[in-house]
C-alpha cells in the first residue's frame, strides 16, 4: 500500500476522496496493525516523504496509543503492549531518529508519540534506554536537535508520574534542561523549548528542591528566565513560578523578596500575558495560605503538614497597590464578552484571594482607594473603586464591613439606577450582590436590611432588571442572595408584600427579547428557585399560583417543532431550566402540608410533561426531569406506583448513560426517591433496575463517582423489598465484599483517594445496613449468616485504619447494630469475638457527634440484645 | 507545549443554582435514607407489651363517670398477656385503640415506705406538679395528650417535632412521645419524661440518659416557648436533683411555678418501663402537697384508711402487686352472701387493729369489708400505697428521716461491716 498518498488524499478538501482514504486507512489498521503502525513510523521518520503526511502520519500513531476516555485508553494501552517486540523496537527506533529531522514539525509531532510511548512502556519497565539516548541527544551539536530532544523529555514528563523515573534520570534530566534555560545557552528555540520542559518537569524535583544548592539554581535559573528579551520565554518562566508556588510553597520564603521584584515589575511594565502569569503567581499563593489557614481553623488544629509562612500578609503593603493598580486597566466590553480574561479582571480576581487570606487586614489598605476614585469623572476610576469594594467583602469579618457598607449602600443604589456607564452598573449591581451574600442572612449581628431601605432595595432592584442583559443578570444575581439572606424566617418575611412584584417581573425578564444574552434568562430562572425555596406561609399559596404558569411554558417549549439546531439547543437548555424551577416548587409545595393537597391536583399533569421532555433526549434536560421526578416520586408516595409503567424506560435509560455521569447519578438517586416511596410496591420493577445497576458498577466505562451511590441504593431497594432482596442477594453480596476489599487495598496516598475511600465504604455500609433491615422478622434470614463473618471483618478493618470520617463511623456502627439486629444470637458471638467491635462501640458512645452517639446508642441496645439471648 | 489557561471564574457565585439543585437533592435523599433506616430500626427495637387485662376486656370507649372516684395513683398489673405492638404504630393510633394502648403504656412509681440505699449516688429527686398525668404524642403535625385511662384530653398544634402543620420537610415518621403533668392554673405541660423523640425510642435508655436528652431537646424544638399559633400550650421542664442534701433541700422547699404534689425520686439507672416500679418513688407530706391522705369523691378523709383489694378463687384478697401480696381471705359463705365473684375488686376499710408487721413483713390486716368497687375500676391498690396510706396515718416517713439517711449511708460508707442483727 502506498501509504503516502492515501495519508494525502485523506487531508484532501474532496470529500469523497477524503472518505475514501480514510475508508482505506481502517481497513488496513484492521488487517494488520503492526504493518500499519511501522509504515506510519517509516512515513514520519522520513525526511523524503512530504510534510502533510509526515503530520497525519503522527497524528494517527498518536492516537493509536491514547484516548481521552478511560476504558478506550486501557484496551489502547493492551494492545500497544501485546504488539511484537520486533516491531515496537522498530517503530521506537524511527520516532527517535526523526528527533533530527530538518523539519520542524516531523520533529514536534515525533516528540508526542515519543512520550506517549514512554507513557506506556516506563510504568512497566520497559524502553528503559529512552532517557539516556534523549540525554545523549542532548551534547549533540545541531540546535534543532536539542531543541526537540528538550520538548520530547517535557512531553515525558507530562505523561508519566515520577514514581516510575528514577532519581539518577531525574538528576540528568534536571540538569539537561537547567543547562537548556541558562542565560549562556545560544538559541531562542532551545531556551524556550528547556524553560517549558521545566514546567513539566518540576514534580519530578521533590528531592532536588530539598537540596538547597540545587533549588538556589533552579531559583536563579527560573528567576533569570522572567528577565529574558523573549516573551514566550518570560511568560514560560512565570509559569514555572506559578508552579513553584503551589508544589513547593514551604521552600520558597527564601526567594520571595526577589519575587515580588520581578512580579511587580512585570505587572508594571510587561506585556499583558506576563503580567497575566505574575499575577496568577500570587493568587495561587493565596490558594496555598487560604487553604492551609482553612486546616488551621479545622478540626485539625496546628496538625498541618504545611507551616503558614504568611507571605500575603508580609507582601501585603506593596501587594494591594499593585492590584489596584491593574483594576484601572479594564476594556471598554470586558462585562459582555465571556472568553475574556485581561490585567484588571486577574488583579481584582487576585485582589478578593487576598481579602480571603488577611480578612481584616486590607480593609484600611483598599478605603482610601475606593474615596479617591468612586465619584472620579472618569468611569474607568469609578468602575475600579466599585470592584476594588465589590472584591474585599469576603474575608474581612461583619464588625469591620458593616459600618461601611451601611455608608456605600445608598450610594450604590443610586449608582445603579442613575450611573451612565453599563460597566460601572454591572459592577455596582454585582457588588450589591456580594453584600447580600457576605453580610447578610439571620446569622448577623446587625442587619444591614431594615425596615426602612428594604422597599428601596427591591425597588432599584427590579428597576434595574430592565437595564442592559448584563446589568440586569447581575441585579438577578442581587436578588438572589437578597432572597437566601431571609430564608431563615418562618413566617412574615421583609419580602412578603413585595413577593408578588418580585415573581411577575422575574417572568417578564425571562421573556425578554434579549434574554439569551449574558445568560440572564438563566440568572432570571435561578432567582425565581430560590424566591420559591425561601418562601414563607404567608407566600406559599402564591408559589402555588406559579404552577400552572411554568407548566404551561413548559408545554410551549414542547409545541415547537422544525427547529433549527440552533434553535432546538435553545429550547434545551430553556426545558432544563423549567424543569428545575418545577423540580424546586415540587420539593417546595410537596413538603408543606399548608400546600401538599392542592398541588397534588397537577401531578398527573406534571408527570405527563416530564414524560414529554424525556422524548427530547438531550442530556441537561434529562438530568433536570429526572431529578425533578425524584422529588415528584417523594411527594406522591405509594400513589407513584401509576407513573412506573410509562416512566421505567426512562428510569432504565438513564441508569445506562455511561457517558453522561451526572445523569446516570442523578437516576441512580430517584431510584432511592422511588423505593422509599413505593415501598414493596416497587417489587415489579426491581429485576430490570437491578440488572441495569449490577451492570453499571461491572462496567469501567462508567465514572467512579457514580459507584458510591449504586451501592446504597441496593439497601434501599433491600429496605423497600424486604426478603424478595433473596434474588439479588447472590449478585449483590459478592460484589459488596469485593468493593469493601477492595478499598482496604487502596494506599491512602492521597487527601482525594481517602476521601473517596471513605464515600464508597459509606455506600457499601448503606447497603449492608438495607439488606439487613430488610431481611429482619424473615425466616430467610440465615442466608446472611455466612456473609456475617466478611462484614465483621471489615468493620474491623475499617475501624483500625483510622481514615474513617464522621460519616462512615456512623454508618459503620448502625450495620454493626443492624447486624446483631437482625442476625440475633447468630451475631452474638461474631461479635464478641471481633477484634475492635467493643472499642469501636465505646469510642463511638463517646464521640461528641450526636448523629453518630445515637447510632451507637442503638447498636449498643441491638448488640446487648443479641449477647444476651 | 502551548501557556496554561489561568482564567478564574469572575464575578461569578461559588456554585451555580443546578449544582445547588443537585445539592439540595441527594441531601433529601439522605435524609430520607436515614429516616427510612431509623424506622426499619425501630421496628424491632422498641416492641413494647401491651398488656390484655382481665378475661372481660373492659369497652373503655363507653368509661362512664366514676361514681366513688379516689383521688389517688393509678395501679396498674404490668403482667398479662402480651400483644406486642411497636410505638411507631402506636404514634399513629386512632380512637379507642389509642386508648386501650395508652392507657397501659405510663411508668409509674412506687410509694416509698422505706428510703432506698445509695439515695446520694443513683437518685434523682424532683418536686411533682400537681395535676393531669398523660402522655403527649406529637404525629402527623398534630398533637394529642391522653390520660393515664387512655382517653384524650388535649388535641392542639404544637413546637415539638412534627406537632404542627407549619415545618417543611418533617417525615411522616418524625413523632414524639412525652411523659407530662397538665397543669390547670398555669395551662402548662410540665414534661416529667421523653419516651420517643423525633421517632427515637428512649424506652431502653437509662434516666440519667433521657433527662440529659430532655432538656437539650425540648428547648432546642421550641416547645418552651410562649404559645403562639402554632404553638397552643408551653411546655415547660423540672428543676430535676441528684438526690444529695441540697437537692433534696430545694425539691422540697425551693420556689417552683406550680403547686408541688410531692416529690418523686427517679433511679438513674432505670430505663423507661410500663407499670409499676421499685426504681421510680413518690412520697409526700403536708408540706409539699396537699393530697398527702387518700380523699373520696368528695374531697373529704375518710375516717378510716380504704383499700382496693381483688378476691381470687381460693377467697384470698390480693394487692396489684407481681406477685400479689395477701392480705387476707373472705370465707365461701360470706362470698356467696355478697354475691362476689374471683376476680372483683374489693372495698375495705381498716379497723382499729390496723396492720401488724413482723420483722417488716406485712403479718395481718384487721380489715372490715364495706362493699364492690365500681366496674370501670381495673386495679386493686399496691403494697406500697396500702402501706404508705398506714403510716401517714399511723408513723410517717418524714422528711427527716430522708436526709438523716443520706448522714448514715455516707458515714456507714467508710467502714462497710456488715452488721449481722
């Protein structure tokens, strides 16, 4: 085959052609993989060959190793490591000799597949001369060559862990690409291709960073490259700083003087992607202290790994006026363009990180700013004074910010309703918002929402939810955090004679003409959600009247037909948003007996539209029926059962949804919502959920988030079921005990796996704890007996590991007592005989906990109960 | 290898409102999961007895008024058959099998005729209100008292948890069951116990346990507030003591908001049961009640001390106890001259010999029969109410004795010889 040509024609703007050639491609992939892999290293290793195939031929070898889904990328992987070794060895050989190739792009498209290789084959030991014939390349003469060489080994970097490196590679690896950065290297290309691999390979340099000679060089190496003539190269090298910071916060005090020199001068002077990066420096400082501050405010008391070295509050003099500074640099549309990201939009993002960080602190630092430009003629100063307040309103405690925004409150109110610049009022409305957000709800000392400014309030508000789309979003956003502030109040509400006015003018906003802009139909929907979830008594009847008015949009959307796609993807995202307004007034209304009766009227109603958007099909709105269902099934109760026909093939569709895990979650839940509402009437349809959930959790296509929740949903279905579990029982159990041994194999490197950990034990104690309880007062009973002994064990386990949060303790100990409940005698002795269950009944007796002291009362009484008998 | 993307979200909320959404729903959902657990729970875990008095099971829908009422306890035979029903079915009992459930469900004390060992270390000592003993059970947004009989006496919105329609998101299975004295002048339920919390069972908890629980939750709920619309009557908690000197002290003379009928001394270590018990004591003197003497329905004493005994088949006359302590027998001609069958209660009053007591025990009762009790009536008196009505008219147990007690147990304490008499 001539592999050239038909690489060509498959770039051709024919399409015939193309379809032809890439028709032509498969087949011989399919008939023979090894030929068609080598022929396609031959084409790009070949400097005779033209570049447009050279490219593709890369291109494909590229994505014959590597797919971005999980389980594709596995069988990828498998079958790169089951090809003759002959062959791999050849096609390795031509990836590394086009490293010298003239031309550039066979060069860079070589140094991809290079480390997508690497990316397989060093985790299992493989290939392990790369790194030293790459490192050979190095000391070669040709500029081109070590340029490449340099991309390759940041390619590498990129793809494999550090784990599978050993330290001596490390070492040289290092050092190759320092020697590459240094001032002394020659070629533009070469100090840009080392100043990028370095950001690759810095999480390999953990012991080179506790080396201070090696880290002083690293330092000056990276700090000198800030300062190059290049661009590219300054921006690379602040990124590596940014990286720094956040891998090796604890190791850079020494630097951060020299730092903040070249930071502040970049923000100064350099180009706006520079400045960009140095920025972003001390903002990801802020995200290394705020968390490290959160663990000191935790539960975790001075038990830190990572010492706060207070670098925000040290810098913080110089720091913040720098940042203003950047706020007077903003575009003329920055509010109505949504990709964009410039100097004052980073410093005032930078600027509120560091409020978070030093609370109190940046206050006296920020007023004299905000007095000096907030009534300047020139908007830009009244913009940046608006945001510089807008920013520092998180972080700074109730007692320092109250007083000042009851002086700012009146001017912003004005502000948004006489300002003439849009931007100034997009600002001062989003501002507003975070002043209802931070410093106003029921747990503030001293309201800053009286009696007296309320009426004001809602009134500009509104007004202002007239204005251009992207003011008016923000006055929704305002809104909406005026809203949650009350929605601790049971009864008369400061919102309840404006509550009418509030709704019928959210609705006016959602049908305005210009509403898809600045996603303020979405703003519009969201603050009339949460209107509806903080309403009261005395407004509930008029959530009510909302009913039909929302169901009957969502109707319209279903009259539309012939869209185009365009159209239809609009008609989407509005169905979504409708379901989840219905979705929030079903949970509302269903749960007040005040409402509870008169809204069941339009169940059936509901039902039918939900059913309706199902045929839809599109994966936002089906995510947002289906949740809207499940509170459905939780309102109606056992009457629910009627729905199940016409509604199973949904419910089945969604638990199938691999791709779109949040959907395939979600349904997973209203399977819950349904057991608990039909109880043993959902028996018909358990064989078909099962199944579908059984298959869910063999399958590696589906994301593991979605496991956790598969597995408590089997005791809900057990609780609902009861003894007809018996079927299941053969399935479910052994996959049960996997999973729970799973998870005892899994090191705890990391805070995520922990945590994960701890959600999947926490799902599979819920089931544990379901299918005990539902078997209780059967006579079938024993058949959990021989499961009983794994279970014990693995409540031992879990209780001797330690990692365990609140959550799973609490579980954990209810099964220990479901258990001993339901077994009896038979459980007894298990239990006795079980190597922690006594301490870890008495430490959760002890735990301050309430949730889990009650558990624990109770497996104390089942256990006492079965000890005895 | 091209920059990295550092956009930040600007100004945009934390989270959006559909991951809020998504939030606000899988919480629901595990909070149903647990309540749908917890009721599962509860299921075996609080089976109580339900006791099936008498072979003539007594329509107590058609309870007449007492024609010769006695202000006095209830007594109860906590044994019998046992139907077993659990309280989450009860909470949710309507008419007359309410009546019939509740009517057996109360603790109730013994009379204290000697002070119990260790009064110090394991009592709790509290001054009773005076006035209508029932349970309050709150359910499905409405709340209900019952008397010690069964029947309701109170139906109204209340704080506790699920006592009114007003709360969101409250389950079906959220109900709770409190011990209380109704207490006419002030209209206030004074809560001497908690039996079921927000569907939790403290029957097998022990007092120490249920108190400590009380308090924290019954002002939490808002139930000791002022009544509002939601909200018809307040509950209000006990000063509750350990039974040091000063504790007993302030039970017994401390200022209190309502009139005080006697002191009730709680075993720490007790749990909640139905019936009579030796670890729950009432005792009282004219001090701090004004029911110390057993009245008739007329309010007056009589002459002689009364009691409630019950015949059996071989004619001998028996308290309520378990087992039933004899007091005496009826010969067959007498029983056939009277027209008194096994199994009815009995009037007598006590004659001037009184009752004799040797080395403690009850020996004899000089005892004059006076004639049937009314029908409605289902218990004889206990032993202990026979006995504590003797001596306050004969030697009361005073309040002396109780601190003086306390004297002895501490100083006996340090040198335990056992005293062979």
């Amino acid at each position: 085959m001539e592999v050239t040509q038909v690489l060509l024609n498959a770039q051709s703007v024919d399409g015939s052609v193309r379809k032809h050639a890439e028709e032509s491609l498969k087949r011989f992939q399919d008939e023979n993989l090894a030929g068609f892999l080598l022929s396609l290293s031959g084409e790009l290793s070949s400097d005779e060959k033209p570049v447009d195939s050279r490219r593709l031929a890369g291109l494909i070898l590229k994505n014959a190793l590597d797919a971005k889904e999980q389980h594709r990328k596995f069988e990828l992987v498998q079958r790169w490591l089951s090809l003759d070794v002959g062959v791999k060895t050849q096609i390795k050989h031509c990836l590394l000799q086009t490293l010298s190739s003239h031309v550039h792009e066979a060069r860079s498209t070589a140094s991809q597949v290079i480390a997508k290789v690497a990316g397989i084959e060093l985790p299992q030991k493989q290939w392990p001369e790369l790194i030293s014939s790459l490192l050979a390349n190095i000391h070669q003469v040709p500029v081109h060559v070590k340029q490449a060489t340099l991309e390759t080994l940041g390619y590498m970097c990129e793809e494999v862990s550090p784990d599978v490196v050993e330290q001596e590679h490390v070492n040289k690896i290092l050092t190759a690409v320092v020697q590459g950065m240094n001032s002394s290297e020659g070629s533009t290309d070469v100090r840009l291709a080392a100043t990028r691999a370095m950001y690759n390979t810095l999480s390999f340099a953990q012991a080179n960073f506790s080396n201070d000679m090696e880290r002083d060089y690293i330092m000056k190496v990276v700090c000198e490259a800030t300062l190059s003539s290049e661009l590219k190269i300054r921006q690379a090298a602040f990124e590596c700083l940014v990286s720094i910071s956040s891998s090796y916060y604890e190791k850079i005090a020494p630097y951060m003087q020299d730092i903040f020199n070249i930071t502040a001068k970049a923000v100064k002077e350099d180009e706006e992607p520079v400045a960009l990066q140095a920025i972003e420096f001390w903002s990801s400082i802020c995200d290394e202290e705020i968390d490290i501050l959160e663990d000191y405010a935790g539960d975790f008391a001075g038990d830190s790994e990572i010492p706060c070295f207070y670098f925000i509050k040290k810098a913080l003099p110089a720091l913040v006026p720098m940042l203003l500074e950047t706020l007077l640099k903003q575009e003329e549309d920055q509010d109505q363009d949504e990709g964009v990201w410039n100097l004052a939009m980073a410093g005032g993002t930078c600027l509120g990180l560091v409020a978070r960080t030093v609370g109190d602190d940046i206050v006296p630092l920020v007023m004299p700013f905000i007095e000096e430009n907030i009534s300047k003629p020139d908007w830009r100063q009244r913009e940046a004074a608006t945001y510089a307040f807008g920013s520092i309103l998180e972080g700074p405690s109730p007692d320092k910010l109250t007083p000042l925004v009851n002086v700012a409150l009146n001017f912003m109110l004005t502000a948004l309703t006489t300002d003439p610049n849009n931007h100034v009022k997009d600002t001062t409305a989003w501002t507003l918002g975070r002043i209802f957000e931070f410093l106003h709800g029921s747990s503030m000392e001293t309201p800053i929402i009286t009696q007296a400014n309320c009426q004001q309030i809602i009134t500009v508000l509104l007004q202002s939810m007239k204005d251009a789309p992207n003011v008016a979003e923000k006055a929704c956003g305002a809104l909406y955090f005026l809203t949650q502030g009350f929605e601790d109040i049971d009864q008369t509400s400061p919102l309840t004679p404006y509550f009418q006015e509030i709704v019928q003018s959210l609705l006016l906003v959602t049908h305005r003409e210009d509403a898809g802009e600045s996603r303020l139909r979405t703003a519009a929907y969201e603050t009339l959600n949460e209107v509806v979830r903080c309403s009261t008594d005395e407004t509930v009847p008029m959530v009510l009247q909302l009913v039909p008015v929302i169901m009957m949009e969502l109707h319209k959307t279903l009259e539309e037909h012939n869209l185009s796609s365009d159209e239809r993807r609009k008609q989407n995202e509005l169905q979504g948003l409708l379901c989840g307004c219905l979705q929030v007034i079903i949970q509302k209304l269903g749960s007040l007996e005040q409402t509870k009766y008169a809204f069941m009227q339009y169940a059936d109603q509901i039902m039918n539209l939900f059913l309706r958007v199902f045929a839809f099909r599109s994966a936002t709105v089906h995510e947002e029926a289906m949740l809207a269902i499940g509170s459905l099934a939780y309102s109606t109760g056992q009457d629910f059962a009627k729905y199940m026909p016409e509604f199973y093939k949904y419910l089945e569709m969604g638990l199938q949804n691999f791709e779109e895990y949040q959907v395939c979650a979600v349904t997973v839940g209203v399977v819950g919502d349904i057991c608990r509402a039909l109880e043993e009437k959902v028996l018909p349809w358990c064989d078909g959920i099962m199944t579908q959930l059984l298959k869910d959790l063999s399958s590696n296509q589906l994301h593991r988030s979605v496991k956790p929740p598969i597995f408590s949903c089997f005791g809900d279905i057990a609780l609902a079921i009861g003894e007809n579990f018996e079927k299941y029982l053969m399935y479910a159990m052994p996959m049960l005990q996997s999973a729970a041994e799973l998870s005892a194999h899994t090191s705890s490197a990391d805070d995520e796996m922990i945590e994960y950990t701890n959600l999947l034990r926490n799902g599979i104690l819920e089931a544990y704890s379901g299918i005990f309880q539902g078997f209780k007062n059967s006579p079938k009973t024993q058949l959990l007996i021989p499961h009983a002994p794994h279970i014990v064990q693995f409540l031992d386990l879990i209780y001797m590991e330690k990692d365990m949060d609140d959550m799973v303790m609490k579980t954990a100990i209810g099964v220990l007592g479901d258990l001993a409940d339901t077994l009896g005698s038979n459980a007894g002795s298990l239990i006795q005989q079980s190597l922690s269950s006594k301490d870890f009944l008495n430490e959760c007796l002890s735990s301050d906990d309430h949730v889990i002291k009650e558990s624990a009362e109770w497996a104390k009484l089942a256990i006492g109960r079965a000890i005895s008998i | 290898m091209a920059p990295h993307d550092i956009r930040r979200p600007f100004k945009r909320a934390a989270i959006s409102d559909q991951q809020k959404r998504r939030e606000l729903s899988l919480q629901r959902q595990a909070q149903n999961r647990t309540e749908a657990q917890l009721q599962a729970r509860r299921l075996a875990s609080s089976i109580l007895s339900f006791p099936n008095h008498n072979s003539d099971p007594q329509p107590l829908e058609s309870l007449e008024p007492l024609v010769e009422e006695i202000v006095e306890e209830p007594e109860t035979d906590a044994a019998g058959d046992i139907t077993e029903i659990d309280i989450r079915q009860a909470a949710r009992l309507k008419g007359s099998e309410a009546r019939r459930w509740f009517a057996s469900q109360l603790m109730l004390p013994e009379w204290m005729i000697d002070v119990p060992d260790r009064l110090v270390e394991d009592w709790y000592v509290f001054a009773r209100p005076s006035g209508k003993r029932c349970f309050v059970v709150s359910s499905n947004g409405t709340t209900v008292s019952r008397l010690r009989n069964g029947s309701q006496l109170h139906r109204f919105p209340s704080a506790l948890p699920n006592g009114a329609k007003t709360k969101e998101s409250r389950s079906a299975q959220s109900y709770c069951i409190l011990d209380c004295i109704f207490h006419e002048l002030d209209q206030t339920y004074y809560v001497i116990d908690m039996v079921c919390w927000a569907g939790i069972s403290f029957y097998e908890c022990t007092a120490e346990f249920r108190f400590f629980w009380m308090n924290s939750k019954l002002v939490e709920s808002g139930a000791c507030e002022a009544p509002s619309n939601y909200h018809r009557y307040r509950f209000s908690l006990i000063p509750v003591y350990g039974c040091d000197h000063e504790g007993l002290q302030t039970a017994y003379t401390g200022e209190v908001p309502y009139v005080k009928d006697g002191l009730l001394f709680y075993n720490k270590h007790a749990h909640y049961q139905t019936g009579n018990t030796p670890l729950v004591l009432v005792w009282k003197d004219e001090t701090c009640s004004q029911y110390v003497i057993d009245t008739d329905n007329k309010g007056q004493v009589p002459n002689q001390q009364q009691v409630v005994l019950e015949l059996q088949d071989n004619g001998q006359l028996v308290t309520s106890d378990d087992p039933p302590v004899v007091l005496g027998c009826l010969n067959a001609t007498f029983t056939q001259e009277t027209g008194l069958h096994s199994g009815n209660l009995v009037r007598f009053a006590v004659n001037d010999g009184g009752l004799t007591f040797v080395d403690g025990k009850l020996e004899k009762a000089d005892l004059h029969y006076v004639g049937k009790v009314h029908r409605a009536r289902a218990f004889a008196d206990s032993y202990s109410k026979i006995i504590f009505q003797y001596m306050v008219r004969n030697s009361p147990l005073r309040i002396e004795h109780l601190f003086a007690s306390m004297g002895t147990v501490s100083e006996q304490g340090s040198n335990e010889v056992e005293m062979v008499g």
